[in-house]
C-alpha cells in the first residue's frame, strides 16, 4: 500500500504524533523553502497552515544494497511509504509536531529512521548547526535574515538523483519529471511490477498498447495541473481544522501519540492524491530502461538514473559510506575523495557533481551554471563565462570561506524572493514560472540585483 491509505472515502484516519526538539532561532519556513529542491515532489509546502507534507519510509531497506540492510529486517511492510507532515508545535516553540499518517503506532526503530530523514531534510544535526552559526556570525545580512539551512532530501539517493534532473534542463521539465517519478512509484505499489520489468538488464523490451496504457502519465509532460487558489482561509476554517488535527489519546511509547483525526485534516492540508514517495533504488533497479523514459519523460537520464540505481543495489555504489565520510570535522579534507568518486558515476558531471556534495553539507564549493553567469553580471558587472565562471565566483565570495556557496545562495535566493515573491507563498502551480526568460528584468524596472556587503 501507499501513502493513499489515508485518503481513501470511508475510512478514518490513523495517525500518531512525535516531536522533535529544535533550537529556539529554528523556523520550519526558512529551512525548508529555501531551495528549488523543496519544489520537486513529492515535497509539499502548505502555506496557510506553514505546514511541509510529504511521504517517508519507516525502513531504508530499499535505499540500500543487499549487504546492507540486515538491521533493517528486511520488512517489506515498514519499507511502505507513510504521508508524514511536519510544522511548529502550537504549545511548544521549540518542537517540530511530526505527524504519520496511516499507523496508530511506531517501534522505536522505526521513529528513529523517520527522524533521521526529518533531521537530514532541515540539517538538523550538530554539525549543521554549527555550520549554519559560523556562516552567520560572518553574514550579517543572512543572520538578519535566519538564512543558512539549505533544504535537502530524506536520502542521498534522492538528491542524487533530483541533481541529474537539474542538469541541462529546463525548470518546468525538471519539476515535470520529478513528479512523474513520484506518480510512477505509487503506480508500482497498485499494478503488477511484471510489465515494466526485465530479467535482463539489457534486453530492449516493448510494450504493447494494452501494456501502456497501465502506466498512463497523469500530468501532462512539461506543464502541472493548475489548482484554485483557495487563497485566503478563515479563522473558523483554521480552527476547525487545527482542532479536528489535534484529537489526541493516550501516549505511546514515549512522545509516540495516537489520534483519529476527522476527514477534513488531509483534505485540509491538499497534499496532492496521485503522486507517491520518490522511489527508491530498489524499485528502480529492475524497472525497463525504455520504460522508464518514456513514462517519466526522462531521456538520456533514465539510463544514467538506473545505472545508479542497480549500483546503489548491487553494492557498488555505497550510500552509507559517502555520507559517513561527511561526518564530523574530516567532511573538507574529503572533499577531493568523495568529488572523485561522485565523477566515476555516469552522468555526474562538475555541476550534478557540486550540487550533490552541496547536499551532503559542503559548503565552499559553488555549483555554476549559467543563472550564476546571469546573476554575476547583473549584481556584479562580470562577463563571465564558463571558462573563467569558477575564479569569478571565488574571487566575490571567497571572503566567507568555507561557507562561499551559502553566502552566494543567499544572495540569489533573496533575488528570487523580490523578483516572485516569498517562494513559501506560491502556489505549486507557479513554481514552473521560476525560468531564465523570467529572471530577467523588465526594461525601465527598478529592481537591480541587490549584492551582500
């Protein structure tokens, strides 16, 4: 089953409660709408209720090899992807509110790997903290702002892969194809795996029509669905709900909580009914190559995206490994050693590869493209080009050292913010407006890119 359980008519809902303590300078808003990744599905911003939804797995089992994964149990079950939401806890300032929807309790294992992908996804930890302090104390303007955490995915697979989607590509594809992934990965909890699967990794298999039609894309390629703002909400309809989502009983294993909330919580909060979780290497591993491009509009990338996936499986490719080389105070020394392994893996040029390290918390390195040629001759009158992009880039930012990408993201991002608006406002259907030909000022316009002092 997916994450659908708890949107089925009829059928009441389950859920327990944990919470997660953070600092008191922790705001939810601002650690997750601060990246274009928080966009890609199945993430899910609900900005009335600044509320991040989403779903999660209770087991890595399938995000790591065979080898891997005994102290995961092997528990197809607890592998099963649970809607799980997350705000400020109302009574309590210093407490996420993580609630799971679908199970009326969890095991102890079970709310450890939850929170470990709640914890990854703000950089929570005390190393990340400690980063975002020492960026801080040399930005004012990021202080004045509480910018410094970056949002990332629930795993290293995720980013990896949503990093492949970001290269050469246009934004609205990328958030097109992203939620393909997602729609594809709840289609393979509902219908028989034995259609897009190959025995032989390399056989070239074709469909029949009956056979595609099975996996029907629901959005059109390129273009989301728009939805009715529904803009503003009352504050009758933000208690009723509030109300109906804070039915609780009685304590489960510690801050482990179960309630029964009424049909109108999830319905509320408008998590989207035809996506699922992002999938994972195992359930992409077996998947047909030409299948996958075309049902995800992948391209070239479904290639690179299955190699990946079948090496993560096989063992090749160690996850564990490269996020423990992160660890503690040897994360910059590895830096080399970790840039040349990522360059190894198909498809994992010089931009997929900065932005992959960026999310597992290097911060010195800064990922260029052409938006950073686009904002460096705009704030900073550089004619840069892909030559010289890099030694422009260290030359204005190297003063904030080893912090150079936060200090340059800061920058842009806030142009983002005046240019479209405070991104945690939009609505999902406009984040595919967020394009080159968009970013560029209006003739006759005031609003010259604003540089860090």
């Amino acid at each position: 089953m997916g994450v659908e359980m708890e949107k089925e008519k009829g059928e009441k809902g389950r859920c327990c409660e944990l919470k997660l303590r953070v600092s008191e300078t922790f705001d939810l808003e601002k650690a997750v709408c601060s990246h274009g990744l928080f966009m890609m599905p199945p993430n899910y911003w609900h900005s009335p209720s600044k509320t991040f939804l989403r779903p999660l797995r209770l087991s890595l089992f399938h995000d790591y090899a065979n080898d891997d994964a005994d102290d995961h149990h092997h528990d197809h079950h607890a592998s099963r992807s649970h809607l799980v939401s997350i705000s400020h806890s109302q009574d309590d300032a210093q407490s996420l509110r993580i609630r799971v929807f679908g199970t009326r309790c969890l095991s102890s294992s079970q709310q450890e790997v939850l929170l470990d992908q709640v914890k990854r996804m703000l950089r929570l930890s005390a190393d990340e903290t400690m980063k975002v302090k020492g960026f801080q104390d040399i930005c004012g303007e990021a202080r004045e702002r509480n910018f410094g955490r970056v949002f990332r995915s629930p795993t290293l697979f995720e980013d990896m892969v949503k990093c492949i989607l970001l290269c050469n590509c246009q934004w609205p594809r990328t958030l097109a194809m992203a939620r393909s992934l997602c729609e594809l990965q709840l289609e393979l909890q509902h219908q028989s795996c034995s259609v897009a699967v190959s025995d032989n990794h390399n056989e070239d298999v074709k469909f029949s029509k009956t056979e595609s039609q099975l996996f029907i894309p629901k959005t059109p390629q390129i273009k989301e669905s728009k939805r009715k703002s529904g803009g503003q909400i009352t504050t009758s309809d933000t208690t009723k709900a509030d109300r109906a989502l804070q039915m609780c009983c009685d304590p489960c294993q510690n801050l482990n909580k179960i309630y029964e909330p009424d049909s109108c919580s999830l319905s509320y909060l408008q998590f989207p009914e035809d996506i699922g979780n992002f999938p994972s290497p195992r359930e992409l591993a077996s998947l047909n190559e030409g299948f996958l491009a075309k049902r995800c509009n992948l391209g070239y990338r479904a290639s690179r995206i299955l190699k990946l996936a079948r090496s993560i499986v096989e063992g090749k490719i160690q996850l564990r490994k490269l996020e423990e080389a992160c660890d503690g105070t040897e994360c910059s020394t590895n830096y080399e050693m970790l840039s040349q392994k990522l360059m190894g893996i198909d498809g994992f040029g010089p931009f997929t590869c900065a932005n992959v390290l960026m999310c597992m918390g290097f911060y010195h390195v800064i990922p260029t493209d052409t938006e950073t040629i686009r904002h460096l001759n705009q704030v900073y009158s550089r004619k840069s080009t892909i030559k010289t992009i890099q030694k422009d880039v260290e030359e204005i930012y190297g003063k904030y050292a080893p912090f150079q990408f936060l200090a340059y993201w800061s920058e842009l991002w806030h142009f983002y913010e005046r240019r479209f608006g405070k991104p945690s406002e939009m609505l999902c259907s406009d984040y595919k407006l967020i394009t080159a030909s968009n970013m560029r000022m209006k003739r006759g316009g005031t609003g010259k890119r604003t540089k860090l002092s």
